[in-house]
C-alpha cells in the first residue's frame, strides 16, 4: 500500500504543480475565447486532483500490497531490472557521445548478459547483425540522421552512413 | 464500361503487378518498423515516379500506402510496438495472442482485416466519392469536438477494469497533450523556455516508451520465473477460414465502415478509426468468452478493418475536393501533382478513368495483402523465436531508434526512457496505458474544436447541440458513457427478479 501512497502522491504533486503553472497563463485578448490558453489545464487539473484523490481514499481501504521488483535492490530480479534500467539511461546519454554504432554494440551484449543470456559467441552475433542491419536500414537506406557521437568518432561515422 | 476496361489495362499489367508487389511489400516492412511511417515510405517512393506515366505512379504509391497501413500491426502484436500510429488499438489484443503462442493467427487476423477493410473502402470510394466528400466537408469545430469526445468514450470498453484509474490516465494523456505551443493564440504552455517542448509532446515517443519498453522491463523481472522454451515455438501464418469470417461479419462490416466515414473526415485521421472501432466492438460483445485485452480475435479485427478502410476513405477529400485529410493523403496530394495530375472537383471529370484506376490498385493491393502478406508477416514472425534477453534488447534498440528518428531529437528518446519507466509504474499500480494514449492522441483535436466552437458561437457552446451532426455524436457519447452503468443496472433487476 504505502508504494501506491507515493506513487500517488508523486502524481499529486505533479497535478498540482501543472495546475499552479496553468493558472499563471495570459488571458487572452479574444473575449470569445472563453476558456484561452489556461483553461482546458484548470479543468483538467482539477478533475485529476478530484479522480486522484477518490483513488486515494479507495487504496486506503483495500490495503493491498503492491511488490515493485524495480526498487527492490535486495532480490535478483530487482537488481536485473534496475540494472537494465541504468544500462538504458547509459545508453542513451552515450549515444550523442560515441555515437549510434559503438553505443548499440556496447549495449546489446551488457544488457543481455544482465538479463541473463549466457552464451557469448550467439550473443557477439546477434550484436553485430543487430547493428549492422539497423545502421544499414535506417543510416543509408532510410537516411536517418543517426547519432554520430563526437569529435573523431563523428569523422569515423561519416565513412559509415 | 470503356472507362473501367482502360483502368484494368493500366493496372492489370506485368509492369503494374511487378509495382504493385514491390510498393505492398515496402509498405509492410516501412509500417513494420518503428519511426518510418506510411508518409515517409510513399516519400522514398517518390523519386521513382518521376519518369513513370501516372497510372503506374498511382498504383505504386497506392500500393505501398495499403501496405504501409498495415505494416504497422506486425510490430504492434509481436513487439507491443506499434509500427504506426495507427495500429496502436491493435497491440490491446493482438499482443497478448502472441504471449499465448497464438502469434500466427493473430498476424493472419490483421491481414485478413486490412484486405477486407480496404476492398472495402475501394467499394465504397467507387461508389459515392464525390457525395461523401460534401458530406464531409459539413464538418466544423462543433463536430469535430464530439467526434474526439466519442473517441475519448472508448476509454470504457478499452479501460473497463478500473474505470476511476482509466479516467486519471485519460485526464493525464490529455494533460501531456497541452504542452506545446498553445495553437488558438500561441501562448507557450508547460515548456519552461525549453525549445524541444515547443512542439509538444507526440504520442509516438510516448507510446514507444510506455508499450515497447516498459513491457520489457516487466518481461526482465519474470524472465527467471517463467517457462522460457514457450517462446521458441515456429510462427506461421494462419489466415482466418472462410467460416469463421463469415462468421464475424458484422465486426468487418462496422470496423470498415467506422473507418470509411472516419478516414472522410479531413484531420481524422486512422488512429482515431481504429481506437472508436475498437471501443465500439468492445461495447457490443463484452460477454465474448474471451475478454478484450486478452487477446479476443475481434480486438484485432476491429482496428485493423477500421484502419485500412480509412485509406480508401481518405482518397475521398484528397481527390475529390483537393484536401488532403492526414499527412500520408498530402504526400500522395504532392505525388499526383508533381506527376501532374490536380485534385480537387475538376479531377474526376479531366481524369474519367483516374477513380476507377485508384479502385482496381486498392483491390490489387489489398489482394496481395492477403496472399502475399503471409509472406513478409512470415520473416517478421521469426523474430520471436529469439530468446527473451536478446528480443527485449532488440526490442529496446529498435525502440529508441524509433523515437529517435521520429524527429530526430534525443530529447524525443529521454521522453521515450521516461514513458517507459511511467508506463511500467502504471501497470504495476493497474492503470491503463491504452486510455494514457487515448488522451494523448485526442487531446489537441478536442481542445482546439472546443474552443473554435465556442469562439465561432460568440462565447457560447449552444452550437454543439444546435449542429444536427454534432449533436447525434454527442448523444452517442452519453450512450457509450451511461451503457456500462446502464447494463449493470439492468443485470442487478434481472438476478434480483430472479
């Protein structure tokens, strides 16, 4: 019960600050437009503190637990995910640093092996093929700007896609 | 008669076929993928059509535009990634038949769909083009606001275990759906000077998060617990009998026709067909031993019929008035010019034989769809006999690619990693994703109709009820609303009675 409190109170907070940010809207000069900029965010606002807070007032009667594996550090599970969640996060920030191709080849086996796959030669050949065939497609078929990272890394990607 | 024997000749030849094929194919695999969408497929089309004559333009861009429309479910039902907008309504069902090893049927269910509700809308466009499309041009603010209240009712049908959480996730997808640039006056909302925030926030990233990447995080922490050798079975297609078709007949005949009028209607728009489609057939058979959302073959049919009759629906304003209702009929649009052809009133009398050209490509298309669809659905199908650790790093590569070349904004990816983490809190707590989406998608068209309205109505909102149309859709909204409450009602008499 208490991971749902926080969660809804985390939502709460959100809703709240939302509603502060859309009563500090201009009004609008159009005085047919009655509700301008800010009005639908008020109405939706409130509404949400409302259905929020009848959740609320429900998850306080039924007391029922709710395991989140995410935040529970002390099981395998726990771990993995968290794990896998900071690999992604890495992962991203790595992208506009080194780039698309180095970034996904360094993603794809950690993040596997974390989960659990245990068998390194399939796991090198799904992490080239995988990075091939998405740099191929998307980069030079398709055109898409991928990340190129920074300074050589970029010079080195433009001999790729 | 000569008319139409001149359109078979241009679309019943080998070099026609041979376009037809390649543009079906190349719409499956652009809608199949994340990030490349319909518009962009028929953009790569486009430098091909330069030199053609304009009946092989059309029936290469109008293949791949059938195709790209039904591309889109393959990643929804194997990856819970919807490849376009579009298939969104597909992944509530379609997905979770995958998870029960019912892959092949429901991928044969989405191309069974996606042939019917094209052949379909073809009809229908032969038909009654240029009567439809002045009944679509009545439209205005006042319609348009309830015809985004209708789409935000499905959030019943779609969202109906929780009904006060499904609510708050409406209420969120909405919230989400007001950052941006405010488009009545253009006052800047929620974006605390951050120019990536400008634009809003679309729902694609946030799909992908909330969908694609939050399902992998809740398949990583079951991963040690479950029978992993499941997902190792073969997948083939399975296209759906001829009985048992018959048999849901009514979903093909209403999903399609939902799409048609949908698809008509200019800024509609096929996301908003499929989710109104898949709410309405959630409505009517509820009772089905299968629920919704847990892989009931009607949930499929539904979105995928609604989506791909809104192709022919939407050639209707684009050809017919000149409007292009969605941004793929504005390419095309821009296609037929540039082959120097002009939409609007003056095309089909200039152009006899153009319409029933259009006609036959829709149905030669969608033919292939349904026999040569196995096919490519067949390679994709592949994709699930990797084990979990490297599907759900597949998935979560192929998802940041999506959201990365959506735009290609990295900010669009951080919005990614935070639905994704947002969309797997959700599902812990049980609220619905679906109807976080709903909101999303719908958000824009109802604010802005709502407020056009009562702008055009001097301050007042009389004009959503005095508008027949209008207020037919918004009846029909309190009907989608009060039936659940209504039918329980009921069922308390009737066990009462008894």
């Amino acid at each position: 019960m208490a991971a749902e409190l926080i969660f809804n109170c985390l939502v709460g907070l959100g809703i709240v600050f939302y509603l502060i940010q859309a009563f500090s809207l201009p009004p609008t000069d159009n005085p047919t437009d009655v509700l301008g900029a800010g009005g639908l965010p008020v109405i939706l606002g409130i509404l949400g503190l409302v259905v929020l807070a009848a959740i609320t007032v429900r998850v306080f009667r039924a007391r029922i637990a709710v395991k989140i594996p995410m935040f529970d550090l002390g099981s395998l599970d726990g771990r993995s995910l968290a794990l896998n969640v900071a690999l992604l996060f890495a992962y991203m920030m790595l992208l506009d640093v080194i780039g698309f191709v180095l970034s996904t080849l360094l993603y794809l086996p950690i993040a596997a092996w974390f989960i659990g796959y245990r068998k390194p030669v399939a796991l090198a050949v799904f992490t080239v093929a995988v990075t091939t065939t998405f740099t191929v497609v998307f980069g030079i078929l398709f055109v898409v700007p991928l990340p190129r990272g920074i300074g050589q890394l970029r010079e080195l990607s433009y001999m790729i896609y | 008669m000569d008319v139409f024997i001149q359109a078979l000749g241009a679309v019943f030849n080998p070099l026609s076929a041979v376009l037809v094929i390649v543009g079906t194919l190349f719409g499956i695999v652009c809608g199949a993928l994340p990030g490349l969408s319909t518009s962009m497929a028929i953009i790569l089309c486009l430098p091909f059509t330069y030199t053609m004559s304009p009946d092989l333009a059309i029936v290469l861009l109008i293949a791949v535009y059938v195709g790209g429309a039904c591309g889109g479910s393959i990643s929804a039902i194997l990856l819970k990634t919807p490849g376009t907008p579009e298939a969104v309504a597909t992944t509530f069902d379609g997905y979770p038949m995958a998870q029960k090893g019912q892959a092949g049927m429901a991928l044969g269910l989405a191309v069974t769909a996606s042939s019917f509700g094209t052949i379909f809308s073809a009809i229908v466009m032969l038909m009654a083009a240029p009567l439809l499309a002045k009944v679509a041009l009545s439209f205005q603010s006042a319609e348009y606001f309830a015809l985004g209240l209708l789409g935000l009712s499905c959030v019943t049908s779609i969202a109906a275990k929780d009904q006060l959480k499904a609510a708050l996730s409406v209420i969120l997808g909405l919230m989400i759906s007001t950052v941006g640039i405010d488009s009545i006056n253009g006052v800047e909302r929620f974006a605390f000077g951050q120019p990536f925030l400008l634009n809003g926030i679309h729902y694609i990233t946030v799909m992908i998060g909330a969908f694609a990447v939050a399902e992998v995080f809740k398949n990583i922490e079951e991963y040690r617990h479950r029978d992993n050798t499941l997902q190792q079975g073969s997948v083939s297609i399975e296209l759906m009998k001829f009985g048992e078709m018959v048999k849901m007949w009514a979903t093909f005949v209403k999903a399609s026709v939902i799409g048609v009028i949908i698809g008509i209607i200019p800024a509609a728009g096929g996301s908003i067909s499929s989710l109104i489609a898949y709410g309405e057939t959630s409505r009517s058979h509820k009772h089905d031993a299968i629920k919704f959302g847990e892989g009931n073959p009607r949930g499929i049919i539904a979105p995928e019929s609604a989506n791909n009759a809104g192709v022919g629906g939407a050639l209707v304003p684009t050809m017919v008035l000149g409007i292009p209702g969605s941004p793929v009929t504005a390419v095309i649009m821009a296609a037929f010019m540039i082959i120097g052809l002009r939409p609007g009133p003056l095309l089909l009398r200039d152009q006899p034989v153009l319409l029933d050209t259009i006609f036959l490509s829709l149905v030669f298309a969608a033919l292939l769809l349904f026999f040569g669809g196995r096919f490519v659905t067949r390679q994709f199908g592949h994709i699930l006999k990797l084990p979990y650790p490297l599907l759900g790093t597949l998935i979560i590569a192929l998802g940041l690619l999506g959201a990365y070349s959506f735009q290609n904004s990295f900010y669009d990816v951080i919005i990614m990693f935070i639905a994704g983490v947002g969309g797997y809190l959700f599902d812990k707590f049980k609220y619905s994703i679906p109807a976080l989406i709903l909101g999303l998608i719908l958000g824009d068209l109802v604010e802005n109709s709502l407020r056009k309205q009562i702008i055009i109505g001097d301050g007042t909102a009389m004009g959503f009820v005095t508008r027949p149309v209008s207020l037919v859709i918004l009846l029909m909204v309190v009907f989608v609303l009060a039936w659940p409450m209504f039918s329980k009602l009921m069922g308390k008499r009737k066990s009462s009675a008894a």
